[in-house]
C-alpha cells in the first residue's frame, strides 16, 4: 500500500459543440472545485498540484484557487499516461510529508481548441517532436492514427488478430455509455454493422476505432488512506507504476516495436500492490483507439500476447463479462479528457456509486495510462473503508 487514497472526484460536463465559452484553465478549476466538494476538504487546503502538462500551469491554478500553501508541484511528460501516473507523484508526496491533499486536473478543449487533426505545428506537442517532424511528418505519419496503425498492423501480421476484436471494444465502451448520462455518447446506440460501415482512417482504423474529441475536464484530490473519509470510502491507492519503451521517441526502430512502457510498468505494479489481473473486477484501459485497448490487455497480462482477440469475445469486457472495461463509455463513447476521466469512473465504481452501471461487489480495479509512442502507466485501487 501507498499510504494514500483518491477522496475526491470532479467533473464538468463533456461536450461535442463550437466553443465551450471557458477556457482550459476555467474548465479545471471548476472540475477541482467539484472534487473539493466531493471531498468534503476545503479548497484552500489543497497544498500539492500535479499540474497537465497541457493547459493550465501549477503556478495558474495556485493563484485562480487561491491556495496561499503550496507547498509541493510537479508535472508528468507522458502524455496520454500522465494523469495515471500522476496518482504515484501525488502518492510519493504524501509519503514524503511534501503535502496532504494533491490535486491533480487535466481541462481541455479538444473539439472547440486544439485539434490534432488540425494543429499544423504538432510535432511541437509532443516530447518526442523534433523525431516526428524529420522522420514521420515527411512520410505522411501526421496523426495519432498513423502512428499507433503502425503497431496494429504488426500485431496482426504476427497473431492474426482480427477487426472483430476492434469492433468489440468498440461496442462495449458505446453500450456502458448508455448507463452514463453524462457520456457524449449517451443516447446513441452503436451496432457492430454501423462500426463496420464507418469509413476508413488508416488501416485497421475505422472512424469508430478512434476517441472522441471533446472540451470538458476531471479533477481528483489525493489524500492520506487514513484521513477523516466525510461519510465517503477513501479509493485506496495500491500501487502505480510507469514504464516507457526504448527508444521512447521512435516505434519502427525498436527491437520489438510490441513492447511497450507496460510491458515493465505492469509486472512491477502486480508485485507492489501484492494482487494480479485475475483480482482485478474492472479495468479502466486508455482507449485512445481500438487496438491500444488489445495491446494494454495482453501487456498488463489479462490475457497472453496474440489472445487479446479471445479475450474480448462473447461480451466478456462488458458488464456482466469476465472483465468489464471502461464502464463509463472511455474516451471512445464518454470523452476525451486525456484519461482521467478513467480515474473518476474508477473512483465511483469502487464507492459504489456507479448507479446502472456498476459492477457488482466491486473491491479491486485497474487504471491504465498510454501516451506519446507507447509511455506506459498502471494504478491498482482498492475499495477502502468509511471509517478510514
């Protein structure tokens, strides 16, 4: 155990419309003042900030806030498996008697603002950039896509895996946004001919392979595991490890471009938190696309490598299933917030606070983190105790 717990969530409501009317920094102060409230901890109490290394800055949110004791900040450059492992930083801290009440924030708008298929400087977004934009760019990888394709089509040439398991991701992040109000999503059923009649990005990806765009934000506050719960069950952080793949900066070069920054993140996170993937009742897995859902399955070892295809077949990552994922629609069907929206579903999901949509019983739940080229990130939480 980390000796410290999510005790706050927070969000804005997510959506898909030309402008949200507040800005990034806006969007996260909000979705931490619901988190505080969530909570039952002040705002001014909050003295750590793991800030996004997109949008507002530590040193903004301090001043918006008004938190007049900071006394701890940091920020991860992992992109897409940054906010998972942000849940370490902000465990590490606490340990550390750096702060006691971290928050960590991701606002964005990524319909209304920046758009990756519309921001001409992007390699500029991205830590590895200056080997994207003489190495990838001038080939035509201009886009995410693009990119992680390269890693799905080796997987298939190597497993045979097929567009059914794609479609079955597919499907099962669109029908739990259906239990999900608040999902973009929510309301519009998906059926596995409508996947299949979605055009073509980039083989293998289909529209409906790809995530939302969406402005909105997460908040979630991370305190002591045995702080004062204010009639709320603290959300134990077991463990969290990251990893990266080497290089980090460049996928065709790799010794095994398969292997990725969970394939070390995962057997390190298992052993910390001292349970494995079969405790596991739910996993939250980063659905920036289709197959990177597959590919984190198999490298966190919920199934061997090539099995990912069975693995999701017959229903059994959807409610009721052997392993319900991403229960809140994901990034696919509920929003893009740059994953820590997968924190929060987790968060209620181990409450039970999830309404039609949770998962019976649950104790034990995975958060996964992808990001870049493949940086990996991993959280183990536990269901704590009201009286914590």
């Amino acid at each position: 155990m980390t000796g410290a717990a999510v005790i706050g969530v927070g969000e804005t409501p997510y959506v898909r419309k030309p402008g949200s009317g507040r800005t990034e920094l806006e969007l996260s102060v909000a979705a931490t003042l619901a988190a505080a409230r969530d909570a039952g901890v002040k705002v001014r109490a909050i003295d750590g900030i793991v800030a996004p290394f997109l949008g507002a800055s530590a040193e903004e949110l301090a001043a918006t806030l008004g938190l007049t004791n900071l006394s701890f900040a940091a920020t991860v450059e992992m992109g897409g498996a940054s906010p998972v492992a942000s849940l370490g930083v902000a465990a590490m801290a606490i340990a550390a008697g750096q702060a006691r009440h971290v928050l960590i924030t991701y606002g964005i708008n990524g319909y209304s603002g920046r758009r990756a298929r519309e921001v001409i400087d992007i390699a500029d977004q991205f830590a590895f950039g200056s080997t994207l934009r003489d190495y990838y760019l001038p080939f035509g990888a201009g886009a995410p896509p693009q990119w992680y394709a390269l890693l799905a089509r080796l997987h298939q040439e190597r497993y045979g895996s097929g567009v059914e398991a794609l479609g079955a991701v597919a499907l099962a992040c669109r029908r739990h946004a259906q239990l999900n109000p608040r999902a973009v999503m929510y309301g519009r059923e998906l059926t596995y001919e409508d996947y299949l009649a979605s055009p073509m990005i980039t083989d293998p990806y289909r529209l409906l392979d790809c995530c939302l765009e969406t402005d909105g934000a997460a908040a979630v506050l991370v305190g002591p595991a045995d702080g004062p719960s204010e009639g709320r069950r603290r959300v134990r952080i077991a463990a969290v490890a990251q990893g990266r793949p080497f290089p980090a900066d460049d996928i065709v070069n790799r010794p095994d471009p398969l292997t990725i920054g969970l394939t070390h993140a995962a057997p390190r996170v298992w052993e910390a938190a001292g349970v494995g993937p079969a405790n596991m009742d739910f996993a939250q897995i980063y659905d920036c696309f289709t197959f990177e859902v597959l590919q984190q399955l198999e490298e966190a070892g919920f199934c061997e490598r090539g099995g990912a295809d069975r693995f999701v077949a017959g229903g059994n990552v959807e409610l009721g299933g052997k392993l319900p994922i991403n229960t809140a629609g994901g990034l696919l069907s509920e929003a893009h917030v740059i994953g820590l929206n997968h924190v929060v579903e987790a968060v209620r999901q181990l409450r039970h606070e999830a309404g039609a949509r949770q998962v019976a019983d649950a104790r034990w739940g995975a958060v996964t983190g992808w990001g870049d080229f493949g940086d990996g990130s991993i959280a183990v939480l536990e269901r704590g105790d009201i009286h914590a």
